[in-house]
C-alpha cells in the first residue's frame, strides 16, 4: 500500500516539475505584444519594454503582471535637434534601445541611423523613474561615419563585476565592439574593443550585442544573420563567455567569437522564424521578437524564463 502511495507521489511530483517547467518556456503574453528589439526592466512591480519605434521615437509598453502589455507614450515624439548635426538623413524612428539601472538612474541608450548605412550615431536618456515620464536629454555616447568600420547602433549597457559601466554595440561591418563609460557621464573613456565579428560571412552579419556577468564569466549574447524581413528573416540567437569583459570570448566548442564563433541559442521554430535582439534581465529572463508563423509574419516579442545548466552555459 505504501509503496503505490510513494509511486503515486512520486508521479505527481514528476508532472508537477515537468508541467512547471514547460509552462515556464515561453510566459503567456497578451495585450500589446509588437515590440522589435526589445528590451526590459523592472521597476518596483512594473515592467517595462522598450524597443524600434514604428513612426517617431522609441516605443514603450508596460505590464503590471508580466502577462498583459500596454502601450504607453513613446520616448522622443518629436526629433531631437542635435541628431541631425551627425546623422542627417535619419529614420523618423529610432532602433534597438537598451534600459539599464545605474548610479540611481534608468539608462536608455538608442540608436539614430538609416537603413543599410553606417552614417549613425547610439544616444543616451535617463531618469530617477520610468514611471515618472520626465526623461532628460543625455546626449552623444559615440558616432560613426562612412569612414568607419564599425556601425554605431545596437547598444546595450553592462556593470562589470566592479560596479564599472560599459557599452557594447555593433551591426555588420567589423562587428561589434565595446568601450567603457565613465560612471558619472555615462560617455566612453579608453579605446574600443573588438569582441566579435564574422570574417567568414559574406555580409559578416553580426549584430545586437548584449553582455551579462555571472559567476566569474561575462556572457556575450549577439544575433547572427538577417532581421525585418518577416517570416523571410534568419536571424537567431548566439553566445559566448569569457572571463574579461574585454575577451576573448569563446563559445562551447572553444571557438573565438572574433573568428566567427557562437553556440545557437535559439533559432526559431514552425511558429516562431527568426528570433533575435535579445536581452537579458537579471540572469533569468530573456527578451526578443520573432515573426508569428501563425499570424502573417506578425512581429512579436517573446519573452522566457533563462535556465543555466551545470557547466554555467545559457538554456531555456
């Protein structure tokens, strides 16, 4: 008798973790869920996401619960001056924004470019509290013209094991490179790094850095192929890790990220093609869009519980 209890138990117990963790894949959204490259934050119980502008600006939505999305009022409705003293042929709306809490501040990094051109420039707003709306004007973090090799959008924050602030940013080009800021101005001091690229692609399509530290390794995460092109897109999700931020970084088979590496993290499924422009929160939860094979080609965002397993690499 108490053997078929313990079964029974033992059974229940097994459904409960499966069911737990099947439920935990992909959380159930609804409301507003059309964010490309998004990114997320919590601030006390709201979440916040950011991500592309679809006319001007950055857009917004919030959630209470993590489950249902709003829209809210997007960041730069109207065109900053400045950005057309760098970059004068911009896109209306502006790309890839990052949030990251620093110094008593909500950072809001983004990018002001056109299409195809590296003629760009990564921006920088703050606030004592999303919440609030009263954003300030940071201005310039770093630029890049014709004459470069590298493109100045995708940028994404990062507090290094010392408390120190970094940026990463990239998009095709030499790929992505990172700087560190100075803790006060948030703008960058010393040179820049190159931390990834894929010499061996005819488009060296690398893109969407995003870095994360945990236990003794900073993890680069990145977005390989093309995005925007709906159910047409190839993008997916890769990674690497070193034990500097400045690398070299290495993926599970020990190959370098600046020679093309990155472990696949995600690359889609029949419903869901071309995920990409990730982000991390707090070592737990990944953000990013894909196309919904169930809708048109609908972008989306999707969002997970991040699992790691037993030798420190990302799953989910």
């Amino acid at each position: 008798m108490y053997k078929k209890i313990k079964i029974v138990l033992l059974a229940v117990a097994m459904y409960l973790i499966l069911s737990t963790t099947v439920s935990a894949d992909f959380k159930e959204l609804t409301g507003e869920l059309r964010l490309h490259d998004p990114t997320i934050i919590q601030e006390g119980n709201t979440w916040w996401a950011f991500g592309t502008g679809e006319e001007n600006g950055i857009k917004v939505v919030t959630s209470t619960d993590g489950h249902y999305w709003s829209q809210t009022p997007s960041l730069f409705p109207q065109a900053l001056p400045w950005w057309s003293d760098h970059v004068p042929n911009f896109e209306s709306h502006q790309w890839a924004p990052d949030v990251q809490y620093y110094n008593g501040r909500y950072w809001v990094s983004y990018s002001v470019s056109s299409f195809g051109s590296n003629n760009s420039l990564i921006g920088l707003t703050s606030t004592e509290s999303i919440a609030s709306g009263n954003w300030r004007d940071d201005g310039l973090v770093i630029k890049s013209t014709t004459a470069d090799n590298f493109n100045a959008i995708d940028s994404d924050i990062v507090i290094d094991e010392n408390g120190e602030p970094w940026m990463s940013f990239g998009s095709f080009w030499s790929g992505i490179k990172l700087t560190k800021l100075d803790p006060h101005t948030m703008k960058p001091i010393g040179p820049l790094y190159s931390i990834a690229t894929r010499p061996n692609h005819p488009e060296h399509a690398v893109e969407a850095p995003n870095i994360t530290y945990r236990d003794g390794y900073y993890y680069l995460f990145v977005s390989f192929d093309r995005c925007c092109r709906g159910l047409d897109s190839t993008y997916k999700i890769a990674y690497g890790r070193s034990e500097n931020i400045t690398g070299p970084y290495f993926d599970k088979n020990g190959v370098d990220m600046m020679h093309g590496g990155g472990t696949i993290l995600d690359a889609g499924n029949e419903r869901w093609v071309g995920p990409g422009h990730q982000d991390v929160y707090d070592n737990r939860i990944i953000i990013r869009h894909a196309y919904d094979a169930e809708n048109n080609g609908e972008h989306r965002m999707l969002i997970n519980d991040l699992y790691w397993d037993g030798n420190g690499w990302p799953t989910y």
